[in-house]
C-alpha cells in the first residue's frame, strides 16, 4: 500500500509545494488547512484535501489517525510586519503542534516533520554587518524573535522531548526565507522578495519610477528559493539526522541589493523611497551552510537572480489579473 503523509498547513506557501512534491513521488497525500479552500494557494485535485483547524485536538486525532508519516507546517505567520504586530497569533500556534504530536504518539506515527524557522537565532547574533552567517548552536543562549521566534523555539523542544521520551523519529528545519511563486504577495503576509516584486509589478504598471523600502535597504538576508527547499526538506525527512538544522541560502544580499536584482530583470530604475518607522527586523540574518553540507550533502541550487526572476514573472501575471 502507498505511505500516507498528512501535510498541515498543506493550503500555504511551502505546504502546497510539499503536497505536490510528494503526491508526485507516489504518496497517498492528505492536506489539511485551516484557511476556506478558495484561500489555498495551491490544490492538487489528486490528493485528499481538508478544510480544519488542528487547534482543535479532536481534529488532530481525526486526521492523524491511520497516517504513515506528518509534516506540520501549520502556522500564523507572514513577513516581519504581520510577525511583529501579531505576536500573540504567532505564539498560538504551538497548540498545533503540541496536539498534533499528542496524535501522533496516541496513533503510532513513524516520522514527525517540524517546519522552525531562523527566528528562532537570537537577536545579538543579528547586529553585525560583517559576519551575518548564523550556524545551529547560536541559537543559545535564547533570544528569539518575539512571539514568532519564541513559539518556533519551543515547539523545536517538544519535537526534541517526544523524541527523547516517547521515541517519536522528529525531523525540524530551520527555514530561512523562503520564497517563490505559489505565495502571499499583497496581503499583508508576503515576505519581503515577494513584497518587492509586487511594489516593482505596480510601479512599471502605474508608470511612476519609485518604490517604498522598509528602513534603510542595509538589511542583510538570504534568500532561499522553493525548490531548494523542497529538495533539502526531503534529504532531511529521509536522513537519520534529529536536531534542528538549517535549511537557507548562505550567500547574502541587502534589501538595497534585491532592489538592484529586480532593476536588472525588469529594466525599471526606482528611486527608494526609505520608511524607517516600518518594522525592518534584524540587521543581518543569513544561514551558515556548513553542517546541512556535512550531513546531507545539500546546498541550493537556484541563484538570487534566477529565483527572484521566476517570482516576478509569478508576481506580475497574477497583478495584471486582478
């Protein structure tokens, strides 16, 4: 008989690239999402797809009841200025994940999956222009992001704990910046190379040669494309590999750099608009690749430039439609 994966969250950005992924592989697919099924941004006709809130425990019990294997990537959660202004939304989210691996225990699930995120990276590792590369131990002493980083952080623990006493095989990623086409990108939840490509599609649209940035443009970020994402999730869910590792691009750019990298694909020159009273994040966040090179021979593929080319063209198809 097919593996059957439970994909929660299996309506959003990643959740709907791992369902397709995954179904393509030959899985028997059950996606769940709290969102009404218009709101998916992705629905795979092939795979059982399930409008529910796994807030509540007895839905969890329901839908993991009979699964081979769960990928929860069931969360509020959206670019820094729906995080910093929904920071009790973002912290709910660990009843998802504690009743989701209640289930998981009660029905003998053989391998748990957690989405974390590089929030979880301490703010005083994040001040410095110069080294903005983050590896797995800088993580403590904690100082999370708030709300968001916190909820990631302590739910890598409970993954860590169900492990260490109840035997529950947990893999956990620590994402940084995903992006790409399938994704928010103008409802107050789009990250900020969706959130660009966007203001980039309005500008050409509207004529007009200017664009708004978030703070001064000097934040540092990497950028990770969907497909690498897809790619290193699988290694990893497939590894032997239990602690939190990260999964992210570890070549950098600044905002004002992604701003350039959109000039050059669409040929429109923007004079920036700084708004420093917009929340900007850290200063500098990037992934420190060495440990997913050792243990899972994974690094991306996909360039800024060619990411960043394909989620305009994403972008700007689904502007002109609405």
């Amino acid at each position: 008989m097919k593996k059957k994966i439970l994909i929660t969250g299996g309506g959003g950005f990643i959740g709907g690239h791992l369902a397709n992924f995954y179904q393509k592989k030959g899985y028997q697919i059950v996606s769940v999402d709290v969102k009404n099924k218009k709101a998916w941004f992705q629905i795979n006709s092939s795979n059982k797809n399930i409008h529910a809130d796994c807030r509540d425990p007895l839905v969890c019990d329901r839908i993991v009841k009979g699964v081979d294997y769960i990928f929860n990537l069931a969360c509020d959660m959206g670019g820094m200025g729906f995080i910093e202004n929904n920071k009790a939304l973002c912290m709910l989210s660990s009843v998802i994940n504690i009743n989701l691996l209640q289930s998981a225990k009660k029905y003998k699930v053989k391998k748990f999956f957690y989405s974390s995120s590089a929030c979880v990276y301490p703010s005083y590792r994040q001040k410095d222009y110069i080294k903005p590369q983050l590896k797995e131990s800088d993580a403590y002493p904690a100082d999370p992001e708030d709300g968001y980083g916190w909820e990631k952080l302590f739910n890598e623990r409970m993954c860590r704990h169900f492990y260490e006493d109840f035997g529950l095989e947990t893999r956990i990623a620590r994402y940084h910046n995903v992006y790409g086409e399938h994704g928010s990108w103008k409802d107050g939840r789009e990250k900020a190379p969706a959130a660009l490509a966007r203001k980039f599609a309005e500008s050409i649209h509207k004529k007009k040669n200017q664009i708004e940035i978030w703070g001064n443009g000097k934040q540092i970020r990497s950028f990770l494309y969907i497909d690498d994402c897809i790619r290193g999730t699988n290694l990893l869910f497939k590894s032997n590999y239990r602690y939190p590792i990260n999964i992210g691009n570890n070549k950098h750019v600044t905002i004002n750099e992604l701003v350039a990298i959109l000039e050059k694909i669409t040929g429109h020159k923007v004079k920036k608009n700084y708004d420093r009273s917009k929340p900007k994040g850290v200063n500098s966040r990037s992934s420190d690749n060495t440990l997913v090179k050792k243990v899972l021979n994974w690094s991306p593929k996909i360039s800024t430039e060619e990411g960043m080319a394909r989620l305009f063209e994403y972008v700007n198809s689904e502007y002109h439609k609405k």
